[in-house]
C-alpha cells in the first residue's frame, strides 16, 4: 500500500480536518491570519513533509472535492456583499475594487509576462487570481489592528468584492486557456456561456431558497437548523448545477447566489452566517493541504529570481499604486494609505481557485500524453507548475509578512486610534462598549468573571481577562495607549480604585467613574474623579420620559437612526467661518447644537465665528451626522 494512497482516505481526511480546526485555535490565540498555520500544516503533511497526503491521496475526486470547497468559500463571501454597503461606500472604495483592480490585474499579468517569459493566457489569469485580498485573510488582521472605521471599511470591502469578482474572472480566463485553438470570437462565446449560466441558475436557486425560507414553514421545532441546512444544500446545488451544464460556471452560479440572498431579507440570517463560517473553516482545510499536495519546493526554488520579482512587484509597487491611485483626495491620511498599500495579503480565493485549475491542467495534461500528444501536455504541465508556483509564493510572502507584521507597521505609521478600556462586563459596560464600537472606537472590556467575559464575548466585543485595579492588567490592557477608562463595575470601591490609577499611573485624558451609590458621587467628585450616578441617570431618563417624550424617544434612537457627537474642529474650511456659512455645506438633516471655546459651552447664534480647536456638537441623522465629523475633522 503506497503511503497516502486511497486506502488512507479516512484517517487523510480525519487529519485534515483536526488540523484545519488547530489552525483556527492557534489563529485566535496568536492572533494571526490562521492561512498562516493551514500553509505549514499542509507543507508538514505534503510531500515535502511527512508524504501523508499526495496527488494520489483522494484518487479522481481531488478535483470535486476542491471545487466544492471553492463554491462554498465563494458562497460565503457573496452572502456578505451588501449592496447598502456598497451604496454608502465612497468613491474611494469604488475605484478600489473597480480601477484598482483593473490596474492589479494587468500589471501583475505584465510582470509575470517578462518574469518568466510566460504565455498571455497564463500571465493573464495568475494576474486575475492575484487581485483578491479577501476576508479571510483581511478580518484576522483588523482584529489584531483596529484601525479607523474608513480604513477597515475600505479594506473589507476590497476583499469581500474583489474575491467574487477575482474568482469569475479567472474562470473566464482559464476557460480561453483551454479552449486551446478557438477563433478569438469564440472568447466571448465562452465567457457569455459561463458567466451566462452562473447568472442564471444562481438566481433560480437564490430565489427557490428565499421562496422556502420565507414562505414554507421549514419545522415548528428546529427552523433555524434547517434553514442552515437549505443555505449550504443551495449553494452546492447552484454549483453543481451550472458546472453540469457548462464546466466552470459554478462559480459564477454561487457568487449570484449568495449575493441574492445576502441582500434578501432571509430569516435566520445570523445563525445562517454562523454556520457557513464554521463549514468554510473546515473546507479551508482541504483547499490549503490539496494545494501542499500539488506543492513542491523544487517549483518554488524553479521560480527563481522571476519569482522574487513578482512578489516584489505585487507587494511593493503595483499595492501601492493601486492604493494611491484610488485613494486621491483628503479621506484617508498618508499614514493610512501607506499602510493599506503594505497590507493587502492574497490568500483563499487564488489558493482554492488556483489548486482547482491547476489539478484539471494536469489531468487534461495527461490525457494529452497518453493520446500521444507530448508537447501540448508539457505545456500544460508547465502552466499548471507555474500557476502553482507563482500563486503560492505571493500568498506566502504576503500571508507570513503582511499578516505578520501588520501591527507594528500600522504602530510606526500611527494609524491605530487610541484605545478606550471600559472595566466592567456587565450589562452596563457591555451597554456602552457597545455604543462606543458603533461610533468607531478602538474598545477593549477588562472583566475577571467567567460568565461576564463569555456574555461579552458573545457579543462581538474585545475582551481581556484580568482585575481592573491591577496595575498590570491595565498595562497589559492597553492603558498606556488609552484615550479614555470608564470604570463601569458595580462595585463603586474598584470603580474609584480604577480611577485613581488610570490618573497616576497612565495619565489618561478623559476618566470617568460610575457611581453605584448617590451618596458616594460628591465623594468622588471631591477626588477629582469624573462621576455619574446610575441612580440620577435613571431619574433623569424616566423625567425625559415624562415632561419631554419627544427628546426621550428621539434619544433612544442615538446610535440607530439618530446620533449626537461632538468633533474637535481643525478643517481650514471652517475655521473664521459662521454658523450661517457653514451649516449649508453640511450633511443634510445635521445641527451644530452646542460650540465649546476655553471651558464655556454656549448654542452658537447664526453670525458665531468658528475658532480652530472649537469643540462642536452635531446632531441630526446617524449617517449625516458621522460624515459632518470627517468634515470638520478629516483626522477623525
């Protein structure tokens, strides 16, 4: 029994799977993209390694196997494209995944061209693949990084975007390679075929399964993990379908799918997104080790000096550019485009799309040699060599550096806002973490209690275990980087203890305490302590509910529909302006309610001068409001 072979399918794929999920593990607790740990294990098992998994380890059905888990990985990244997103995303993020990847593409494709004196066809589709950054790779690293809102947005939405867009492209590509001899209008013949048919079935599916789940009624008992079930069948049906029909539409037909039903109202949506993470996790495992499979050094080291000048070329010049080029204007700070231009690892889509073409190139390789046809299959072998190689690489070079040092260049470049620590994880530090993250804030929950930090967890939120008075914990929590420290416990003592520290030790700017106890408020105060009463604040809300309904309602809207915030002004296009001047120029539905100078707060008169260093409050619309911010403070 050859080591590998098919008589070892079951324990291959048992490995496979416990090391996808170690993968996970290890990525969360090391903080790093967790394709980081999926490429050494897949090394360590491949034939460099250990030889347990080999081309021949799943027989006939490596290419099934890999194509489903690419139409399961594209489905995800489809289902999370929102076309509100889109909608509220500035021209900046448009020319990303527009302009910029257009440009991405060609020059990639152009430098692999003369790296390695490769066909069009080839350079073309290396170059197609390598435009996706995508989320899998992205999310990780802006979990390590928690930079401004404009930048995680423009990031994320490269990704989520340009993996769909990447993963069509190329099989249009790949569909000219192999079409070998055709006349140059048989092209788009091919790609109206393929891209025609994904269309089309993926809408047929999106539309059956959003009929069912809205309108059958899936199980009195167990709906949710039906509707779970109906989401992942569809996807795999739309693929299987369109690939029957015409090879290589399944991609197209999952991408329309998911897209669909990523802006349907789908019940269920969250435990849906939930167990497609999950299902994508495990099937990233066979992408990764399938590729480590096809892997060898000696077509790494075969890349040579080409292959340094396509990384080289992808990470340092053609990233940058594109950046650059699509971020023209004040938005983003040289900072932060320097550090989208260093941080734009490839990862999933060109890995899982690159080992599916590369695995049929061989095969039809093959089937060429044994037809007699040598030539032609050398040179698909070759391309399938090449596609691997350079693919590999990239991923590698950018995956293992990028991800890896993404934090210490975004520290160099400054562009990670300064933190905010709330002690406290229960409902009201968690109440309030969660207001803050809603407006942008880099917020980390200190919380001791199991039951506290797993309910904070839950709810998305950045939690380190430890005791807030503890001077080490602070430190270690990011208090000598903290912009605010609000001591949310129930514990009025701790809050007071927290307090205090933050002051003397860590020099915080703005400190805030709550008080348990109305009695302990003047106490506090008389400490320097900034206070607020849980029990006044109570008060004052059920008040506001009493004499001012209107005001109570409109304020219990803040963070949803409405908001209230209030900005430094530092734009040279307001300071020596009016109220009067200024207020048509802003977003409409916001006010400049309140303007602070030198201590004193006043409702600013029509003919009011803005100052540079003004402290202005802006009410109105939530979105309004937030793009009036960046504004009068472009920094924001």
């Amino acid at each position: 029994m050859m080591a590998g072979g098919p008589d070892l399918l079951i324990p291959t794929v048992a490995a496979i799977i416990g090391l996808g999920v170690g993968a996970q593990i290890l990525s969360d607790r090391f903080e790093v993209p967790s394709i980081i740990f999926l490429i050494g294990a897949g090394i360590a098992l491949g034939p460099e390694g250990l030889g347990v998994v080999t081309r021949n380890s799943f027989g006939d059905a490596l290419p099934a196997i890999v194509g489903l888990s690419v139409a399961i990985i594209v489905f995800e990244g489809a289902f999370h494209l929102r076309a509100s997103k889109l909608r509220e995303a500035p021209a900046d993020n448009v020319r990303l995944v527009t302009v910029g990847a257009l440009i991405a593409l060609v020059a990639t494709a152009v430098v692999t061209k003369f790296a390695f004196d490769a066909p069009w066809d080839i350079s073309f589709l290396i170059g197609a693949l390598l435009v996706a950054t995508g989320p899998t790779v992205i999310a990780p690293i802006l979990e390590v990084v928690p930079v401004r809102d404009r930048v995680e947005a423009a990031l994320e939405t490269e990704g989520i975007v340009n993996d769909v867009t990447a993963a069509i492209i190329a099989v249009v590509v790949f569909e000219i390679i192999t079409a070998g001899d055709a006349a140059p209008n048989q092209f788009l013949v091919l790609f109206a075929e393929r891209l025609g048919t994904g269309l089309l079935v993926g809408l047929v599916v999106a539309v059956v399964v959003w009929y069912l789940l809205r309108y059958v009624d899936l199980s009195p008992g167990n709906a949710p993990q039906n509707a779970r079930l109906l989401v992942l069948a569809g996807a795999l049906v739309a693929y299987a379908g369109a690939d029957y029909l015409f090879a290589e539409a399944g991609v197209a037909a999952v991408a329309t799918a998911g897209i669909i039903l990523g802006n349907l109202d789908v019940p269920y949506e969250e435990e849906i997104s939930a167990f497609k993470g999950d299902v994508t996790l495990v099937v990233l495992s066979f992408v990764f080790i399938a590729l480590a499979a096809l892997l060898e050094f000696e077509d790494l080291l075969a890349l040579g000096w080409g292959g340094v000048v396509v990384v080289l070329a992808v990470a340092l010049l053609i990233r940058p550019t594109v950046v650059f080029l699509s971020t023209v204007g004040d938005r983003f700070t040289r900072g932060e485009k320097l550090f989208m231009s260093f941080v734009g690892p490839r990862g999933i889509i060109p890995a899982s799309v690159a080992t599916l073409f590369a695995v049929e190139l061989q095969s039809r390789a093959e089937e060429l040699r044994a037809a007699g046809e040598t030539m032609q299959a050398a040179q698909l072998q070759s391309s399938a060599t090449l596609l691997v190689g350079v693919v590999f690489l990239v991923i590698l070079a950018t995956v293992v550096f990028e991800g890896g040092l993404a934090r210490y260049i975004a520290e160099y470049l400054d562009v990670i806002p300064m933190r905010v620590l709330v002690i406290g994880g229960g409902q009201v530090g968690r109440a309030l973490a969660e207001r803050l993250e809603d407006r942008g804030e880099n917020v980390v929950i200190i919380e001791v209690d199991e039951t506290k930090v797993e309910a904070a967890r839950n709810e998305g939120h950045t939690v380190h275990i430890g005791d807030g008075t503890d001077t080490d914990v602070l430190q270690a929590a990011g208090a000598g980087n903290a912009r605010i420290v609000a001591a949310a416990t129930g514990d009025d003592d701790a809050n007071l203890l927290v307090a205090q520290l933050a002051s003397s030790k860590f020099d915080v700017e703005t400190i805030i305490a709550r008080a348990n106890n109305p009695d302990n408020v003047d106490a506090f105060e008389d400490l320097g302590v900034r206070t607020i009463s849980s029990a006044l604040a109570t008060a004052q809300a059920l008040d506001n509910a009493i004499e001012r309904p209107a005001l109570a309602n409109w304020m219990g809207e803040l963070g949803r529909s409405g908001d209230v915030q209030e900005i430094e002004v530092t734009s040279e296009e307001l300071v020596g302006r009016t109220v009067r001047d200024v207020g048509p120029e802003l977003p409409p539905a916001t006010l400049i309610a309140l303007v602070s100078r030198n201590g004193e707060t006043t409702v600013p008169e029509a003919d009011y001068t803005l100052e540079k260093g003004d402290r202005i409050t802006l009410i109105g619309q939530r979105e309004s409001v937030r793009e009036a911010m960046s504004y009068c403070n472009p920094d924001s």
